[in-house]
C-alpha cells in the first residue's frame, strides 16, 4: 500500500505552495476502508475523503451531509431522503442503492469482520424506496443507530466486496481525494478545483519524532501540529513568534483496562486496589502540566448522562494494601524485596504512553505489585490487546458520542471481533440494561439507567479510568479561521483561509 505510487499510475504534479495545507501524525492511518477505521488517524482521514449521511459539528452535534433529511417513521424505522447533487470521483452519482450496500455489508459474516458490526446489530434490513430515498428498518429501537451513520459511503461495487487495502482502488464521495500514499506522506487533492476555497491539497507528513514536528513548524514546513507534542513542548509555544497554540475541551478519555481472563486481575479486590495505588494528580502534573483532569467515567462531566452522584476513586495506599491482603496477597510471609505478584503492562512506543506506564510501575511498587512494562508498534500491540494476551494495557477512546459507547466497549456481546470488550468483561445486570438503554427514547428514563450503568462499571472496575485530556493544536501564522473539533477531526481544514503576508517555505519533494 505504501508504494511511491499515485493514482493512475502518474507521478503527482505538484502543487503550488500557497494552495497546500501541510500537516504531520505521528503514525500512518491503519486502513484506507471507512468501515474498518477505528483508529482516530484513519477516521480523521475517511472524515476528508468520504462522504457520509452525517458528520458531526465541532462541538460533536450531529448534522446532516449527505442526508437532506433523517425521520423515524415509527421507534423502529428511520427513513433517510439523499442529497441528489453528491457525486462519487468516478462521476456516478450518490444514490440510495450505494447507501443500502455501504451498511448492509455491517451484517455479513466475513473472515476479516470490523469491530464497528456490533453497532449494526440491531439492523434487520434496508428498504430502497427511490433513487434517493431508503429506510433503515430496526429489529428493535435503538436511539443512538443515527450517531452511527457517519462511516463513509462506497459505490455499490465496492460496498458489497471485502476490506480495501489500496488507496487506488478507493471510489469516495468527500471534498478530497486520495492521490499519493507512501511510507512517509499521505497526499489529498480536492475532487473538483473550487477558486474560493484557498486548500486545494492537504499533505499529511508521518513525522515519528516530536522535535522534528515542532522544527518543521518553526521552519514553516509545515502549517499544523494537532495532538502531538509534547507538553515541555506546548509550553514554550509562546517563545515562537510565527505559532499560535489553541486548545479546548476533547472527548478524549484516558484508561487502564484489564483481562479478566487473568486468574489474578479477575479478582475484583485486585482491580480496586490497583485504582487506590495511583496518584493520578501527581502524574498529570508531571506528565499533562495541567492539560487534563481527572475521569471518573468515560463520560465527560459536561455531558448530559453523565453521573454526577459517583464518589471519586482517590488516592488511598494503605486502602490499596489491605483489598491486596484481602485477596490473598499478603505482603506477610514474603521475602525482604519481593512482590506479592508480578503484573506486565502492555502499551505502545509513544514517548507520553511510555512516562505514564513507568510511573504507574513506581505506584504500584508502592503497594507491592511489581508491573512490568512492555513498549510495542502499535501494530503487534493492537493484535495483542484484541486477541486477549495483555494483561493489561492503557490506551484512550476520543471522539465517543452518546452513552451507547458503554455497550460497545463492556456489553458481553461486544467481545471481538463484535466489539470493543477486549478485557472479556461480563456482567449480566449491565448486559440487560445496555440493551435497556439502547432503546429508551425518554431522557429521564434513560438517564437512570446509565446512571446505574456507570454505577456498576466503578464497582467492577474493568476500566480505571484516569483522566479527561484537552484538544491542542499548534498552528502556523499563514493559517486562519481554523476551528478545533472536540472529537479532533480535521473537518475545519478545507475551508481555512491563508495570510498571504505569511511566506511558507514548504518543500513538497514530490516526484516528477
């Protein structure tokens, strides 16, 4: 896939400077396919590519695009009519028939299933009414099946066939098409030419190196950094006359997750202990400087099912020693030095993942769990984390909207590759009231029953959740009008306006 390669098999001409928005991941986006982009970077890039029913607005409402209009006919039938002006980049028109192949392949038993099926369960079938209008027919009512209509839509051709692994063979419907991928750049150029709009190409760097991210944007290579600094970093901004630093609040949810195939991480009195054991305001100071905040639930606190009667797990060591002891891991009878047991925590090679996984080691030592700490690529940790041979592992969900999230991460048929639950958990009385809450449609009703939901996730901790983190972006002078999203999409970037008193000294190095 990562082939020096374009579309067509022509080298891309370059574009000219003052039309290229630059900006640097740290990492590639896993897939190219909007149905199996779980990964935040290979949402954010189907977000540009890909047109879908509704995308959602910075502060994570959802809105309308390729739908004009969304209805339910009944609590178990929505009827979508389409915006007949879509257009894929092979010319056809967008229709009712692309729409239905896209999510009915959610319900095929395939070799390779996307963890995104679980949230199709409850689709029994989809009716074409007309070219531009269906109806998604429900086996039962689920409130939240709208928040799940923003994956990306495929022509029929390619919708009804297996995974897509090459950027070439992609037929999308966004603002944006794919024209070069290679180890190093992912390369965007808008579909149609539109002269009011100043991007016309979006060049995306993999940049692994955080200095050499911040150099690249004080050297005006490139016009923007979003979460991927460091905070020593974020904090000297201020000292660099052509950036600017924006931030604010992200749904982004930090958490220390465990397999309760493990004999000893089953054990409830474990897990409790291992929340007591962590100063989680001494590591945000060290690590955050002040960018975060604690979590007590995946939800933010701003959130309307959040649950505001939850008493904060705090920071209690002697507590934390005596659940061990109760567990049958005395510190008595153990030699001078040893632990009561030996834990291994699985993360990935991100230098911040990598500070937070050694201190929480020195917090555990304190109660004496001696937590080894093994560093992986993303891709050998994520096969480790889905196939259920972590013990533990910490990692963040960003972007989640609405509190059907706890169904897809802890609801016993969310087990992969149906979902999320890749610690395993279950629980029967959760089980029945995710299946509740799904389907109430009052918010009084329903906000009890999440109330009960996060009620019974602090009580069996198969998450501890640890903090809340902000949406950053560094930015170059030239850029304007750029508007952060809360779930940090990047929707905002076609529509940025360039100072043109601001020179930017980008060289694309793009073949001839």
């Amino acid at each position: 896939m990562f082939a020096n390669l374009s579309i067509g098999g022509c080298a891309v001409k370059s574009p000219p400077i003052e039309k290229t928005f630059r900006l640097a991941w740290g990492d590639s986006p896993r897939t190219v396919d909007p149905r199996y982009a779980i990964d935040a970077d290979s949402e954010y890039l189907a977000d540009l590519v890909h047109c879908s029913l509704m995308k959602f607005d910075p502060n994570g409402i959802p809105k309308n695009q390729l739908a004009s209009e969304m209805k339910w006919v009944d609590p178990k039938t929505l009827e979508v009519t389409l915006n007949s002006t879509f257009q894929f980049s092979d010319g056809k028109p967008v229709t009712a028939e692309d729409v239905q192949a896209s999510y009915e392949f959610f319900k095929k038993d395939l070799k390779d299933p996307t963890p995104l099926k679980s949230n199709f369960s409850s689709l029994s079938r989809i009716e074409v009414l007309s070219p531009y209008k269906l109806r998604f027919h429900l086996s039962e009512p689920y409130i939240e099946f709208t928040y799940n209509l923003s994956i990306g839509i495929l022509p029929k051709s390619l919708a009804i066939g297996t995974k897509l692994t090459d950027f070439r063979k992609i037929i999308s419907c966004g603002d944006f098409s794919i024209d070069e991928w290679t180890s190093n750049f992912i390369q965007l150029q808008r579909r149609v030419e539109n002269p009011l709009k100043d991007v016309q190409t979006i060049r995306i760097e993999i940049v692994q190196d955080e200095n050499t991210r911040l150099f690249k944007l004080r050297n005006s290579e490139l016009d923007l950094v979003q979460n991927a600094l460091n905070r020593d970093q974020l904090a000297k901004i201020h000292e660099y006359k052509n950036l600017r630093l924006l931030r604010r609040p992200g749904l982004k949810t930090e958490y220390l997750a465990f397999q309760f195939q493990d004999p000893i991480l089953k054990q409830k009195k474990v897990r409790q202990a291992i929340a007591y054991a962590i100063d989680r305001k001494k590591i945000m100071d060290h690590v955050f400087h002040g960018w975060a905040y604690p979590a007590d639930t995946i939800l933010l606190p701003s959130d309307p099912y959040f649950n505001k009667k939850l008493k904060p797990i705090e920071y209690q060591v002697e507590k934390a020693k005596n659940l061990l002891d109760e567990a049958g891991f005395p510190m008595k009878g153990v030699k001078k030095d040893e632990p009561r047991f030996t834990l291994k925590l699985k993360t990935t090679t991100n230098p911040t993942r990598l500070i937070f996984a050694y201190a929480l080691a020195d917090e555990l030592n304190k109660v004496g769990i001696d937590l080894q700490v093994e560093s992986l690529d993303w891709g050998k940790f994520k096969s480790d984390v889905d196939q259920g041979v972590a013990q533990m592992w910490s990692l963040n969900w960003i972007g989640f909207k609405g509190p059907d999230i706890y169904r897809y991460v802890f609801a016993t048929s969310s087990i992969p590759p149906n979902g999320a639950n890749r610690g395993h958990f279950s629980h029967f009385k959760l089980d029945q009231l995710l299946e509740e809450g799904k389907g109430t449609i009052n918010f009084s009703q329903r906000k009890k029953i999440y109330d009960q939901v996060q009620e019974i996730i602090q009580e069996e901790l198969p998450y501890v959740f640890l903090w809340h983190e902000e949406q950053f972006v560094v930015i170059h002078e030239r850029v304007k009008h750029y508007e952060i999203y809360s779930d940090g999409r990047l929707l905002s970037i076609p529509d940025v306006v360039f100072n043109s008193d601001k020179k930017s000294t980008i060289n694309l190095n793009l073949k001839k």
